[in-house]
C-alpha cells in the first residue's frame, strides 16, 4: 500500500508540474492574426466554417493542402516561385491554423474533400490541380478519384494512404504525439496541458535535419495549436480516422506525381512505390535528404521537379 501511494504521489507531482509548465488555455485570434494573418489571407465563410486561405500567384489553379497539426504555412517556401506560373490556393483545414473548429464537428476526409470542392465553387474555380501532404495528400487522391472532370493533375507528398501517419487502430506504429492524442482520456488533458516541448520533440520525427528545426519553425505548429478549438478538434479528428479506401488507387486515372522523402519517419518511402504501382499514370521522385516534409525542409529539392510535371 506505501509503495501505492508513493507511485500515485510521483504521478500527481508529475502531472502537476506538466500542468504549471504548460496550462495556457488559448491564444486569442486576434493575437495570432498579427503573427499569421498575411497579406494574401482572407478567410471564406463556407458551410461550416470559416476557413482561412492565402491565394497568391497568375496562372493555372493549384490547391496545396496540408498534413495533420499543420497549417497553409507550411507551403510558404513553395508559393512564391509556383505563383509566376501558378494561382496557388492554401488554406487551413478546420481544426487547423487560423480557420479553427468548424460548426458540424465533423473533422474526417470525407468532409475535408467536401469542403476543398466547396471552396473552389465560392472562388468560381472549376478545373484544378492539387498538391497534398501527409493527411492533405488522402485528401487530394480521393478528390482526384472522385471527381477526375475537376482535377487536372495530382501530386502526392509523403501522403497518408498505405500507412497513415497517425496509425494504426492498434496504435503500434504511431508517433508519440498521435499516441496521446488517441487515447480516450487524453481530451481534456490536452486541451489543458500543452506544452512547447512536445512540438520541438515532434519536429525532430517530422524533419529529417534538425539543423533547420528553428525557434521560430517550433512556435508557428505550437502557437497555432492555441488557437481556440484547436486542440478539441484535433482530439475528435482523430478519434474520427477511418481506414483509407486504397483499393480504390487503382482507378485514379489523373496524371500523378508521388513526392517523397526518403528519411521520413512517419510513413515510410516504401509507401511511395506502392502509390507508384498503384496509380497507372504515376511517376515517383524521391528527395534523399528529406523527411516527412519536402516541400517545407527542403524546397530548393522538391520543387523543380513539381514545376516541370505541372508544366508538361
């Protein structure tokens, strides 16, 4: 019974102390939209949010969607050189940046892809192509799958399909970060106890040269996890994950790029080939140097073969 109450006495401290360091309860908007709130931002009220998008560049459209915790940032070191050729369209997923929790609480693919298409009808954008990370890449193969009249070319980026990067439904081959957040009592604790910590050590899976993990870099996926919402939302979204539907790849008939890092630790380069094999009108680049997001550690790599597909 001692040996009991000496262990329950270790957890509570522990617990405490994990709740002094990182009890924030929220960072208002309006304080993260002078940090993050960019020129080219607008936010489009749609159904059941209102979702922050950044549109910049002339040319052909081309929609860049996200991974999971991310954010319309994370495509910053891409934007500039696509858009002399491209209008590129990024947003915030709903329980994700500056858009927030949306109204329906519904934070699956299915009404991610329902809403991409949504947004494109608001901004009177009938064909298009689309680049998508990690979760944003599901998004993007099921659009192209479902909707092949509207989608013109797809680019995979390390993207959730054979191994998705949160898991499994035994959690086995989860990171961490998506090990805590599944867990049926880890709701209210996240949403309570969040600290910076946990997204430096999550940087370190995602980037696969911590030389360039920087300050800055860390604060962005941390401040914007503040946001008012986010956390819960995030808590439901994965609780909302569903096996991908990869039996159906093979009737993608989109031309494809599958873009990958090779030292990604979250889903593996192996996932890349299977895409590949897959996909009928695919061909894969991988970038040697790069983890689980190219476009974002290692742009001066992953770009030039992104320009020369969408440009064929």
């Amino acid at each position: 019974m001692g040996r009991l109450l000496k262990s329950i006495g270790i957890v509570a401290f522990v617990l405490l102390v994990l709740f002094l360091l990182g009890n924030r309860k929220f960072i208002a908007l309006e304080e993260l939209e002078k940090e993050y709130f960019t020129r080219e931002s607008r936010y489009i009220q749609l159904s059941d949010a209102k979702v922050h998008t950044r549109i910049k560049g002339n040319g052909p459209y081309l929609f860049l969607l996200h991974g999971s915790l991310a954010s319309l940032h994370t495509w910053k070191a891409w934007e500039d050189s696509l858009g002399k050729s491209f209008t590129t369209i990024s947003f915030d997923f709903p329980g994700h940046g500056l858009t927030g929790p949306n109204t329906s609480e519904n934070y699956s693919i299915n009404q991610y892809e329902k809403l991409l298409f949504e947004l494109a009808d608001s901004l009177d954008v009938d064909t298009f192509s689309i680049a998508g990370n990690s979760m944003g890449g599901q998004v993007a193969w099921q659009a192209a799958l479902h909707r092949p009249d509207r989608v013109s070319k797809l680019i995979l980026i390390d993207a959730v399909g054979f191994i998705t990067a949160a898991g499994d439904k035994h959690q086995n081959n989860a990171p961490l970060i998506f090990k805590l957040l599944r867990s049926e009592h880890a709701s209210f604790a996240f949403e309570h106890i969040t600290c910076r910590w946990m997204f430096s050590l999550n940087m370190k899976k995602v980037y696969a040269n911590p030389d360039l993990i920087t300050p800055q870099l860390i604060d962005r996926y941390f401040h914007l996890m503040l946001r008012q919402g986010n956390r819960h939302a995030t808590w439901l979204r994965l609780q909302q994950l569903r096996n991908p539907p990869i039996d159906s790849l093979s009737f993608i008939t989109v031309p494809t790029l599958i873009l990958w890092g090779e030292k990604d630790e979250w889903i593996n380069v192996e996932s890349a080939y299977q895409f590949n094999n897959a996909i009928k009108r695919s061909k894969i680049v991988t970038i040697p140097e790069a983890g689980h997001t190219p476009m974002e550690e290692s742009p001066n790599e992953s770009l030039p073969p992104v320009l020369d597909f969408l440009k064929e």
